[in-house]
C-alpha cells in the first residue's frame, strides 16, 4: 500500500471511531468511512461498523497475478452522546472529499477534535440549566430552582471524576443517583421544606437517560442493522436500569436514615 492510501486509512479508521465514540449511528459511521476510502486507490473494500468497533477490509491491485489485502480492526470502549464531534467529523470529511484539504490535513483537523471537549463551567452551566428547564415543565417551584445547584454539582463532580473511580459506567451512575436521591430528601427533611424533592430527582434524571442512544438504535433496526441496534437498545437498558436502581438506593438509605433519629 502506498503511502499515501495508508493515510487516507489511517485518517477514514480515526474518523470511524470519532463517530463511533460519539454515539453516531452505524450506518452513518460505515457511509463515512467509505466515503474517505472511495478516495484511495484500492479494487475493493468493504466496512462493518458495531457499537464497539470498526472493521475495515481493502485489496489494492499490485498487478494482474497479486493483490494486496489490509484488515484494520479499531476497538472502542468509551462513548457518549457528543452531536458536536458529529458534526465536525461530518465537516473535515466532506472538505477532504471535495479536495479542499487534503489527507494529511484532514487527519490533523480529525486529531484536534476532542481537544475542543467543552470546560468544567461550560458543562455545569448546560447542566443548570436543563436541570431548570425540567423543573419549570414540572412545574417546581422558586425553592426548586434554587436547591437544583446541589444535582448539578454532583453530577459534574461524577462525569469528571468517573475515570480516577475506576468503575464502570453502570457502577458511575448508580452511585450518582444513588446520592441524589439520599440527600435531597435529609436536606427537605432536616434543613429545609422549601423545595420538593420528588421534582428535582425527576427533573435531575431527565438529561441522563440514554434517549439518543434509543433512537439510534431504533433508527439502526430500521435499516437493517440489528446487531448494532441490540447492543445499543440493551446500552440504553443498562443505563436506565442504573439510573433506577440508584435512586431506588437512595431513598431507601435516606428513610432508613430519618427513621433512625427519629
């Protein structure tokens, strides 16, 4: 393989796992990688997208007897719903294919993508800000708005924290609902009555099912890929599952705790 080609696979294999880490369907992901393969020289090639890899297939002609074969396997392990690396992926790729760029170019724009990841403020003001947004469809009321700083620290102190815990995403979210759920009722219990706790878990736990990884898992099974579609369906079980059974830990723990000193 030539030079060349090997850094157009080397920037389409990238770009795959960029979209697959950001949750992006599978179709999507196999289009791309196709589309910024199309550009290198080989007879065929072949890409099959799952929810926790990429498998890229490509036979170069070396002449009328030889041909080359290449099997590239890119494993991924972490993914998040991202809709801004999706989109960036999206442009680097069409400016390579419409030859605004070129490879190496293109590779380098790829490779500065999750440098522009969002600040700590950035993400605890969004949280904010839609933990508020459920509570006024809820309607909650002042003292709601107010106590809702308290899930909005927790839960950035879990998502930047997750990787020095050592556990697993399920594990992650069991222990952050767990401790929404067993501090919100002791502070309306022993602090202050101001607020109801019932609406600020619910609204607090909105923007943390997996609703996006659902639909592109539904909008998979339409298009016939069912095994990515399974592994993101049962994705989003566990995590709502997690989700559950944390807060059910929780309120069982804060009862048990008013209970006792009571």
């Amino acid at each position: 393989m030539q030079s060349s080609d090997k850094t157009i696979l080397q920037l389409a294999s990238y770009a795959g796992k960029l979209l697959i880490e950001a949750e992006a369907e599978g179709y999507r992901v196999e289009r791309t990688v196709k589309q910024i393969l199309e550009v290198a020289n080989v007879n065929y090639l072949d890409v099959y997208s799952s929810a926790s890899g990429l498998f890229i297939n490509l036979e170069e002609s070396i002449n009328d007897q030889q041909s080359d074969t290449t099997t590239l396997v890119v494993r991924v392990q972490n993914r998040s719903n991202q809709i801004f690396k999706i989109d960036r992926v999206n442009a680097v790729t069409y400016d390579f294919i419409d030859q605004r760029i070129n490879a190496e170019e293109a590779l380098r724009q790829l490779k500065a993508i999750p440098e522009t990841e969002f600040t700590a403020h950035n993400n605890f003001v969004s949280i904010f800000i839609l933990i508020m947004a459920y509570i006024a469809l809820f309607d909650g009321q002042p003292g709601d708005l107010v106590i809702s700083l308290i899930p909005s620290i927790l839960i950035l102190f879990f998502l930047l924290s997750d990787d020095n815990f050592g556990m697993n995403s399920f594990l992650i979210n069991v222990f952050m609902t767990a401790s929404l759920s067993f501090v919100l009722p002791l502070i309306a219990y022993y602090v202050t009555d101001n607020f109801n706790p019932n609406i600020v878990i619910s609204a607090t736990l909105m923007p943390l099912y997996p609703g996006t990884a659902f639909t592109n898992g539904i909008r998979d099974a339409i298009r016939g890929d069912y095994s990515t579609a399974l592994t993101r369906f049962i994705d989003a079980l566990l995590t709502a599952l997690s989700l559950a059974l944390g807060v059910a830990l929780g309120l069982v723990l804060s009862n048990g705790v008013i209970t006792l000193w009571n």
